[in-house]
C-alpha cells in the first residue's frame, strides 16, 4: 500500500501465536480497493486448521495473560491506544483504501477506535467483586470476576478498526486471550492493529488473527469447546448461525446485529437541528452502519419543510474516492451492496415513491452511488422492512405520534432510534414507548465509548462499550468459605 509513513502496518499474513503466517493451505484471497475496484493485495484464506491453531495459541497464552495484575494489563492497553494515535494517519488511510469511507470519516473511525481502548485499560482496573453479608456466623461469601477465556471474535467491514477495538480492548482487559476474523473485505485494518499489538508488547498469543472466508473459520470457532465465548458483530442471520452453533458447547454470546432505526421527526421538532441529525445518522458511512437511519419518518405539519431542507443538503454532497478533498460519499462496499440499494429503490419508485433530488455527478466505477431523498415512502415498500445499508433517505408521512410509534417499533429489530421534539411531555412519552436498545432524542449520533451499545428483539444480545462491555468477558465465581 502506498503513502503509508510505517509500510509495515501493511501486512498479508494472518498472527498465530506471535509469528505471522500464511495459510497451510497456500490459498489465498484478493482484497479491493472499493474506490477503484483495484487488488490492494490478498491475505491468507486460512481454513479450520490454521483457526484450530489460533485458537490453541489463544489457550496457551491464556494462564500468563489472566494472572498478570490488572495494571499491567491496563499499561500495555494505554501503550496499544497511544500508538494507534501516533500512527492515526497511516491507519486512517488504510481504512479508506480498503473500506473507502472518506479520509475524515477513517480518520474519526481510528480515533472512535483507540477510545475503546483507552476506556476499557482504564476500566481493567475497576473490575470489582462483592462480599454478601454471610447468612450464618461460621461463613464468609464472596463474589470474584474472573475472565470469560479463549473469545473468538467475528467483524464486519462497515467499521474496519472500531468493531474490533470494541471488543478486543475489554477482552483483553478483563484477562481473556483472542482470536479475531475480521471480514475478508476489510483484513488490512485489524491485521495493523495486531501489527501495534506487538510494538506495544502485548505478548505472543493474546491477540491471534485469521484472515480469509467465513465458513470454514466460523464453523472451527463455534465447534472448538476451548472458545468459551464469540463476539459477532453483523447480520442477523449470521448472528443467528453463530448462536446455533454455539450451543453445542454452550458458550456465552455477544451479538450486535442488524437494525432498522427509525428517524422520527414530529410538529413541534427543531427542524434545522433535526436535519442536521439526519445528515449524520442517515449518510455517515455512505449510509453503510447498523444504526443509521433506515425510515425517517415526517409529521405532516412539517413534512414538506423537511422535504425540501434535507434536499437542498443532498443536493451538495459530493460523491467520489474516500481520498479526495471535499467527498462525502465513497464508494459501496461492493456489487451486491449496490444491488441492494438499486432493488430497494426500484422497488419504492414502482410503489409510487418519487426521487426529489438532483442528478448527481457520479465518478467511473460501478460502486458508486448518488445519495438519494425519496419521498412518498410507504411501509409496503422492501425500504421499509429491510436495511438499505446506503446513502438512501425515505420520508415517511405520518399524522399522529401513535401512529409514528406503531410504524417505528413495527419491525423485528431493535437497534436504534431517533426522535426530534422540543415538548418535554412528548419527549418522555416517545421515549419510553419505543422498542429500541439505544434512543437519540434530538441527536443522531449516539456512538461513544462511554454509553452502552447494542439492540433488544433480532439486533442481538448483550453490550459494547459502557461499564457494561467489560461485563461481557467476565465469568461470576462465588467463593464460600465456610468452617470459620
Ligand atoms: P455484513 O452483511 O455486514 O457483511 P455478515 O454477517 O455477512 O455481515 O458478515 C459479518 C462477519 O461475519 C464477517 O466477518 C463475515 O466474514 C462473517 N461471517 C459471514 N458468514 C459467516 C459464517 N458462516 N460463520 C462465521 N462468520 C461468518
């Protein structure tokens, strides 16, 4: 990879044990640059055996890692952050080669990335027990948090680095050893981070990472009994796959899955900083993250004003490669994913939902795709049950707040909501009625290291980030002493 100032975050081999590594089998995979549609390089399509191998590199490195002190473990995570801060750039730009969200949007990502790491070195040392008052004189009971074990660690391209911090940082902060797959679409960022692991001294085995397709990898990690824990942020079905599969040997679960977040936007909102939540929650990412926006849904009384605000801003947004001055819009992941979006809104138009803006200047290259405002949208459209996953934006009309919440919570999923409204009553009111894991009340951002994150009903099981994302890589012992 080019311009990078440290040429060797690039790496094309997978980590097992401390030594980077091809895979057994000789085969390996070709990662593009959505941008260009060009081979960046390939890495290792590891298979079973090399997971097998990951996995048991894991478990050796295990004892060592848990039974240093939390404070040790929180100072090789501090040094793991502070050089992913150093090297903020070369990462930045990798990420936008490989994933192509714009270079200021990579460039928050690494920073969005490294804070779990910093959050989760400072809560190492906040991992707590309990004394229980003792129901008999002769007895003492008390509770210790120990470390999950050997995770294995499932993540998606939308966010290259920060899916995998989010889970990697508490992980090891808690004690447990890791083997991380990260999507064969996006290899380079975490291979990088594994890359920093090692210059920051994190030792041989703690962070494994195997690279290639899914299914062989997956299939090793669910059946391995030495996991005792997965980590999967993705699709539903996916999720689902996983939970199955890990059932057998029941290991614990963590799973942030798809969404389909509402955007409810009533009368009495600020309708200049509704739009600015809209901006951000529908097109970050090319559109392309779980809690974006997937319905904005518009009060009548100011539907039309929404309308034409969210358009003229539509209207400016330049599309082209994450690495040109000015872009706000990169490329789509990959054909499938402009498929996708092409079938959603085929299917909206058909349904009688109509394009109000511009025809937008579009560089060369099939991944491509104009940032739309569709009004007219209706909730027999396929936009309306499914994730779009692009820079695609249905208004929805609506008359009353009971009917905004019924068409809000009327999906199997449960990740993120929005809402603007300046009445304090309404604000409690919506609030509480919706069925969301996470609810953004006149802000469309809710991503930060220091809240929790994660979905109620098909968005999945447990939480990242928060007090509580160190939680899941702990196990509670009871400790009873008695005869005193
Ligand atoms: P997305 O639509 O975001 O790509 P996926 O659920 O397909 O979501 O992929 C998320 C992650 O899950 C990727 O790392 C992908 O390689 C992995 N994955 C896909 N299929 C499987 C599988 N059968 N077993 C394990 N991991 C899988």
């Amino acid at each position: 990879m080019r311009n990078l100032k440290l040429p060797s975050l690039f790496r094309q081999e997978g980590l097992i044990g401390g030594t980077w590594v091809g895979a057994r089998s000789g085969k390996t995979v070709d990662v593009f640059d959505p941008a260009s549609q060009e081979v960046i390089g390939t890495v290792p399509d590891m298979g079973g055996d090399d997971t097998r191998a990951a996995i048991e590199a894991a478990e050796k490195a295990y004892p060592a890692w848990k039974n240093r002190t939390h404070a040790e473990r929180a100072a090789l995570l501090e040094t793991w952050y502070g050089l992913m801060i150093e090297h903020l750039e070369d990462l930045a730009l990798m990420l936008t080669t490989e994933q192509g969200k714009p270079l200021d949007e990579a460039r928050g990502e690494i920073r969005y990335g490294a804070s779990f790491v910093k959050w989760f070195a400072e809560e190492a040392r906040r991992i707590g027990g309990q004394t229980i008052p003792s129901p008999t004189p002769d007895r003492r009971i008390i509770v210790l948090k120990e470390p999950v074990g050997v995770c294995g660690i499932i993540t998606p391209w939308n966010f290259p680095n920060a899916m995998i911090t989010r889970k990697i940082a508490p992980a090891l902060a808690a004690g447990c050893t890791v083997v991380v797959k990260p999507s064969e679409f996006t290899p380079y960022s975490a291979l990088a981070l594994g890359v920093l692991a090692e210059m920051a001294g994190i030792p041989a085995g703690v962070v494994n990472i195997v690279t290639g397709m899914p299914k062989e990898i997956g299939t090793e990690i669910m059946a391995n009994t030495a996991v005792r824990k997965i980590s999967f942020t993705g699709s539903t079905p996916v999720g689902s796959l996983l939970m199955r599969g890990a059932a057998d040997s029941i290991k614990r679960l963590s799973l942030e899955l798809g969404g389909n977040a509402p955007f409810i936007v009533f009368d009495d909102a600020d309708i200049d900083l509704a739009i600015e939540g809209a901006i951000i929650s529908k097109f970050r990412n090319g559109g392309q993250t779980c809690v974006c926006a997937n319905r904005i849904l518009v009060q009548a009384g100011v539907y039309d004003r929404f309308a034409e605000k969210l358009t003229a801003r539509v209207n400016a947004m330049k599309v082209g490669p994450g690495t040109e001055p000015g872009v706000s819009i990169g490329p789509m992941i990959n054909d499938a994913a402009i498929a996708k979006i092409n079938r959603h809104v085929e299917d909206a138009l058909a349904k009688g939902a109509m394009i109000v803006t511009a025809k937008a200047d579009l560089p060369a290259g099939t991944q491509y795709t104009a940032p739309i405002v569709l009004t007219g949208a209706t909730t027999d459209m396929q936009l309306a049950s499914e994730e779009t996953f692009g820079p695609v934006a249905p208004l929805f009309r609506f008359e009353t707040e009971e009917e905004a919440i019924a068409i809000a919570n009327g999906t199997p999923f449960g990740l993120a909501a929005y809402f603007y409204t300046e009445s304090l009553k309404r604000a409690w009111r919506v609030g509480e009625a919706l069925e969301f894991g996470m609810v953004g009340l006149n802000t469309g951002l809710i991503s930060t290291e220091v809240a929790p994150f994660g979905g109620v009903k098909q968005s999945g099981l447990g939480r990242e980030g928060s007090q509580l994302g160190i939680e899941e890589y702990l196990e509670v012992k009871t400790f009873h002493i008695g005869g005193l």
